[in-house]
C-alpha cells in the first residue's frame, strides 16, 4: 500500500512518530485479539513501546483517550515461564552478571511467588514478593549518580517514585556499583520489620509484546492481576492496567513505514527488492516526516551511503523520485546541488552528518530504504 493511502484509509486515526515506530490511533471499539488482528493487517502489529519517550508519543497518539489497548500481553499463564528484566528499559538483563544471594532467587520456596529483588547490605540479590514495602534505590542520569529512598513502598510504586523524581529503579551492575549505602529497612504486609533489603529495578513476569519484540519496558499504575486479567491498556497518566482481554476498547497499532535493508546492491537491485518485498525504494516529496524516519534509519546502515528511490532520467535529463515526481537539480538536499548530471548516476543519502543527497555511480552496492 502506498503511504499516502494508508494515511488517508482511515478518517478515524491520528499519527505520531517515534524514533521508528509509528502510531495509529483506531477509534473502533474491539477486543485485544480482534485488534491485533486489526492491526496486523492493516499495519505492522499493536502497538510496542520501547521506553517513556515511545509511550509520550502513543499518549499523543490517543490524544488524551484513555482505556486503550496496547500489545502487551500475558504470554503464558506458567509462572516458570516468568523472565527477568531491568526496570531501565535500555539496560539489558544478563544471567552472566547477576549477583544472586545464596539460595536464591528461590521464589518463597514454592509459598508465594517473588517476582521483585532486593539486595542486601553486601550488594547480593534476593527475589522478594513485590507488595512488601521496603526502601528502594533510584538512579538519576542527570548527576550518574544512585539515590537512597529512605520511605517504604512498594516495588511499583517505589519505580513511579524514581521515574517521577529522578530516572528509574536502579537498574543493572554498573548502576549497582556506584552505590553506596548503610541504612536499611524493609518491612512486609502487616508492617512487622523482615530483613534488611532494598528494592532495586529488577523484576521478573510473563508478559510480552504482540510483535514479540523483546523490550522490557513497563509502566503498570497498580499490580497486575494475571489471573482473569491477561491483556493492558493504557489507562490515565500513561500508566497501564491488566484487563479481560474481551473487553472492547480502542486501540493502537503502529507501522515501520521506513524499512533499512542491510544488503548491499546496485540502485537498480535495490528498486527490484523494495518493490518484490514492499511497495518502493523510499520517496519523501513533500514529507519530512519520512525523510526524517528515513535519516535515522540511514544512520544504522553498514554502508557510508544508503540508495533511495531518486534516479536520474537520461531521456527527460532530469532527477525524478521512483513515484514519478521530478526532483530539482538545485534541491537544498543535494550535498552539491546545480551540479552537471551523467547517465549512470542514481541518488543515496548519507548515512551521516546532514544526511545529504549524493549522486554516485548506480553500480556501487550500497544498504537501502524501502517504504512500506
Ligand atoms: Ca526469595
């Protein structure tokens, strides 16, 4: 489908765009599963979210509707299927690197399950039930510093807390290894004293993304309910809640519209692939939303320039995009624009810096981008 299509299909839909991701919003009540189907073939998938900048550009997506399905699910009802993640979403959970008390984590031996860590006075790790209420340390990227929070909550409302008055939870051994502490506390439901732990952003569950994507990214308003309620919703402030996956409630999809192919071919390999697979090596006439996708997605290429889908007519002796529009030889993207044209030359954006437009040898095997 071109782009230009999908933007008019659907009177309903707002955009938004993310660092890759573009959000639709779909006003049509349905159901998680009716949705996702919604989505996948009209668009990539529901909607993912990678970290806070993603869920503020879903929010404008919604527009301020709440009570909106999101693609994250309950993956399995197991709970040894459960996986641990940093509450940091760009920090990387790794087996390698964990510093595990002895014994543990050993899930309250089978009692209760403990889905939140604490560490201890020497820094090691023990898996706890996440509603005690204990002390908690955040990170704060502005300074690079940890914080200690001498106040009881929560494991989640001890993550809303850092990620409203400093960064998040800290998250991960290099975090850990700049704090320091001496006061410790931690109390459990019935506020009798346990032992001397503080919550730290790691945590474990079994849900995940309708792409199957792998971001750990959460931002639950209260504990989630896995038993009846299987499916979130973003509710109010960005935050989520687990709800019946039946219920009927709006929803949001999102599309890779840029897509980064990471071979290397001529200009003219490159339009045949774009367009067996997708729908055209990219164009961005008149839409600086996806030149700008489309310089970001450059930036990730292996090769210095990236083929798009502008190609010099020898015939009409004049530039043109792959969709037909003709392209001005004085364009301010072009990295030398007025300058004289050959036959054999097609158009490529830089990978870096300006991002300008280029004309090279179209023979030279270069990464591209296609649109979807
Ligand atoms: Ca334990």
């Amino acid at each position: 489908m071109q782009p230009l299509l999908v933007l008019l299909v659907f009177g309903q839909m707002r955009l938004s765009v993310s660092q890759n991701l573009m959000y639709h919003f779909i006003n049509g009540p349905k159901s998680w599963a009716e949705a996702q189907t919604f989505c996948r073939k009209h668009y990539t998938d529901l909607a993912t979210v990678n970290h806070m900048r993603d869920l503020e550009r879903l929010r404008a997506a919604a527009d301020g509707q709440t009570d909106v399905w999101i693609g994250l699910y309950q993956t399995s009802d197991k709970l040894a299927d459960r996986k641990w993640h940093w509450s940091q979403p760009e920090v990387k959970y790794n087996e390698a690197e964990a510093e595990w008390w002895t014994g543990e984590p050993n899930d309250g031996e089978g009692v209760a399950p403990e889905s939140c860590v604490a560490i201890s006075s020497d820094k090691k790790w023990a898996d706890a039930p996440c509603h005690w209420t204990c002390y908690f340390v955040c990170y704060d990227e502005t300074s690079n510093t940890t914080v200690l929070i001498q106040d009881h909550k929560t494991w989640l409302e001890a993550q809303q807390y850092c990620r409203a008055n400093h960064t998040d939870l800290m998250s991960g051994p290099d975090q850990q290894r700049l704090f320091e502490c001496s006061a410790f506390s931690c109390l459990d439901s019935t506020g009798r004293w346990r032992y001397p732990w503080l919550w730290i952003g790691l945590s474990r569950d079994n849900w995940g993304w309708s792409d199957g994507s792998d971001s750990s990214f959460r931002n639950w308003k209260t504990e989630v309910n896995p038993l009846s309620k299987k499916c979130a919703a973003l509710v109010d402030q960005g935050q989520w809640e687990s709800e019946d996956c039946g219920e009927k409630k709006p929803f949001v999809c999102y599309d890779d519209l840029v897509i980064l192919v990471k071979e290397k071919k001529t200009w003219k390999e490159a339009y045949d692939y774009c367009k067996q697979n997708y729908c055209n090596l990219a164009w961005f006439l008149n839409y600086e939303t996806l030149k700008k996708l489309a310089q970001e997605k450059a930036e990730l290429a292996d090769t210095e320039f990236v083929w798009v889908g502008l190609f010099y007519s020898c015939a009409m002796k004049t530039w043109m995009w792959v969709n037909g529009h003709y392209v001005s030889n004085d364009n301010d993207n072009w990295k030398h624009p007025g300058s004289e044209n050959v036959c054999s030359v097609a158009g490529a954006m830089e990978r870096a810096g300006e991002h300008m437009w280029v004309k090279i040898n179209d023979q030279e095997k270069h990464n591209f981008i296609c649109l979807r």
